[in-house]
C-alpha cells in the first residue's frame, strides 16, 4: 500500500468509527429533551381554562353538554359535545345557556369536566 492509501484508510477508518458515537449521542440525547418538554407541556396546558356555552344539563346521567373553544391541553378544536364530569356537584352550579370557562381532561378513556366556573 501507498502512503496516500494508507491515509485514506485511517481518514476512512476515524469517520465511520465516530459515527456511531456521533449517531448515538444525536439520538440518546433527543428523546430526553422531547419527553422533558411532554412532561412539562401539559402542565403548563392544563392551567388553561376553555371558553364555552352550557347546552344541557343532565343531573341523572351526571353529563354536561357544551358548546366550546379550542381545547389546547387535549389538543381538540371548538365543537359541541356531551363531558362527564369529575363531581356531579359541579351540574348544581350551571343551567343551560350559561357561558362558562372549564377544564377539561382525559381520564379512564372519557373526557372529563375536572372544574367549570361562571365566565367573566
């Protein structure tokens, strides 16, 4: 072998040997920042009260329609729909046509109403 193909073999050789350190570091670090930044996410959502209108209160069924914004920590746009919600106590306090801001989340595989208040 020639002096230049000898070069070419150690420059060959230092490439792909740190590639895959390069590869990996690029990659172990990532999904750290983007679970951390998930973690934090819907916290910082989740203090976000939604705009909305009550359409129905159903106080046997312990449900709540609501005609409502964009709900940013769930990630779903403004619709009308039927939430179960977190205490039925909650139902005592609205009637329908009342505007409202809520909280919504998910929990057990249903959308839950977890605070509603008089909007202002």
């Amino acid at each position: 072998m020639n002096s230049k193909s000898v070069k070419a073999m150690l420059i060959l050789s230092a490439v792909l040997a740190g590639a895959p350190a390069v590869h990996a570091s690029s990659h172990g670090s990532a999904p750290m920042i983007k679970d951390d930044a998930k973690k934090e996410m819907p916290a910082a959502a989740s203090g976000d009260m939604t705009e909305g209108e009550i359409r129905k209160v159903d106080m046997d069924a312990k449900k709540i329609t609501i005609k409502h914004g964009d709900i940013k920590n769930l990630d779903m746009p403004g619709m009308t729909m039927v939430f179960q919600v977190k205490d039925p106590a909650m139902l005592e306090k609205v009637k329908a046509g009342d505007k409202v801001r809520f909280k919504a989340e998910k929990a057990g595989g249903a959308i839950v109403v977890t605070d509603i208040q008089p909007a202002k």
